[in-house]
C-alpha cells in the first residue's frame, strides 16, 4: 500500500501570491493571511494527500528572527499545527483518514551542512518546536536534513516530546547521484547514526528525482523499514540561501508526466510513501492519485 504526501507548502503560497518571496518565505503567510495556508492544506488534501505536512519549515528562529520575531517562533508553529489538523480533521471521513505531519526543518539554511547549528543550541529548539506540535499531529517528519548529526538533534527532540507518536526522517541528498547527503557522508552512516532511535520510516526529499532514484536504491540495502520520497523541481546551486542573490530555477523539463513517472518506478522498486516538495503544487498529487487508481 502507497501513502500520499501532500506537495510543496511554501512554493505553492509564492505561486499564489500569499508568501511572496520574503525573507520568512512560507511563515509569512502564518502572519498575514492563515486561510490561504488552510486553502493549501485544503486542496492537497482534495488532489489526494493522505497526509499533510505542517507549515512550519520556516518557523524558525534564524528566519523570524531576520524580522524581529524570533520570540513567536512556537506561537507561529502551534498555528500551523492548529491549521493542519482542523484541514486533516474536515477533510475526514469514515472511508478517508486524513493525518498530520509535524514538520521539523533545518534551523538554518536549507542544503548546508555547514550552517547546522551546534548541538546545544538545535536540541531546544527542536524539543519545544516537537513539544508544541504534538497535540495537533499524528506523527514528525524531520525533513531536509543534509547531515547526520541534524537528523539525530531533531529525531530525538520528536522522540523525547511526540508521545510515542511514529517519528521519520527525510534526507536531502548531494546532487550527484551516489555521493550520499548534501554533507558528503554517506546514506549508510546517516542510517546508522539513527540506529539507536526507533524511527518508523526513513525519506529523501527537496533533493532532485533522479539522484532520489539512486538513494533509494542505496537505501532499500540498509533497511526494512518504509522508505518513500518527495522531490522538488528546482535546480539550486551550491552555495545557495534564502536571501542571497543566487538564483533558483524551476526545472521545465520535470512536469506532471515525468513526476509520476519517477514516483511509479520507486513504488516498483518498494517504496511506500511519495509525494512532492518544492515547485509541486497540487496537480502532481492529483495525478499521482489518479495513476495509483489506476494501476
């Protein structure tokens, strides 16, 4: 059986004009317009998600802070969740169960391992940021870690705080099929890093479809557990952050046909959780939907 993810939250706001490309990328939306981030959840969810992730990747203290509000940080992600789970619980029903993921993202820049906060400034924040989250979730997806040792600070906070609640963890992956995560160590020790924790599935996302083809391959020789994966459709060069003057390009030549077809060979191959991040909205979900119903 395949469970759906939900798409991009933050490029999907951009597109719309609800988070226009501020410093606070998808937060900004949280401050100014909530509805548009439950009308997001909404039609995901009508496209065929069967899980929806949190708005909370930029609900952090490095980017609110870049306004004055790095206080509001846990303010900001207990709205999320708020919104999250009242789109998962209205959309439920006695055939279709809706759940929520809690988002633990990178507490710095996206892609760089070499921004990742030490230890003993991530672990806090990461537990108040699972701690706020769990009453709204049914379990965390720590996503876009580029390095082991991120993953392992926010898996423990979602361990520590969740409840019990089923904790997984999402890499993103060096571009360069086969040279393991955006930090250079390999797929192997960022799963054995993890082995003293009970992660329930193990992702890759925000990282390109074909390079998520050989990591899943990698991956699928080191563990039993469910594996899946959600890409983007950017091309990002090294060096990259939110708000320096490197460009992002959307990739022209990955659309629908090409996601879906990325997403059936790594079902083929055994994975069981797929969906899209950045640069996929809704109409990639709705046609995966359609060509698992079809199958």
């Amino acid at each position: 059986m395949v469970t759906i993810l939900d798409g991009g939250m933050g490029s999907e706001l951009n597109r719309r004009g609800d988070s226009p490309g501020t410093e606070l990328w998808s937060a900004q939306a949280l401050l100014d317009a909530p509805e548009a981030v439950s009308a997001v959840h909404d039609e995901f969810i009508e496209a065929g998600a069967e899980i929806i992730i949190t708005n909370t990747y930029s609900t952090i203290p490095s980017y609110l802070g870049k306004s004055g509000l790095a206080e509001r940080y846990l303010e900001l992600a207990g709205l999320a969740g708020k919104l999250a789970r009242e789109s998962a619980d209205d959309a439920q029903t006695t055939q279709r169960k809706i759940q929520v993921a809690g988002a633990l993202p990178p507490l710095d820049e996206s892609y760089r391992a070499d921004l990742v906060p030490e230890d003993d400034v991530a672990r806090p924040i990461y537990r108040a940021l699972a701690n706020t989250l769990a009453p709204f979730v049914d379990l965390f997806v720590c996503e876009t870690m580029s390095c082991a040792r991120e993953a392992v600070n926010a898996a423990e906070a979602a361990v520590a705080e969740g409840g019990g609640k089923p904790v997984w963890v999402s890499w993103t992956l060096d571009e360069r099929p086969g040279h393991g995560l955006r930090s250079g160590e390999s797929i192997f020790d960022a799963v054995a890093k993890l082995e003293h924790l009970p992660i329930d599935a193990f992702l890759f996302n925000c990282t390109s479809p074909e390079t998520i083809t050989q990591g899943l391959n990698e991956l699928a020789m080191l563990t039993d557990k469910p594996r899946g994966a959600y890409p983007n459709r950017m091309h990002v060069p090294p060096g990259w952050t939110l708000d320096n003057d490197i460009s992002v390009e959307v990739r022209p030549d990955l659309g629908v046909d090409e996601f879906v077809a990325f997403a059936q060979t790594w079902i083929a191959d055994g994975a069981s959780i797929v969906g899209g991040c950045c640069g996929l909205g809704p109409e990639f979900i709705r046609a995966l939907t359609a060509s698992l119903q079809t199958a």
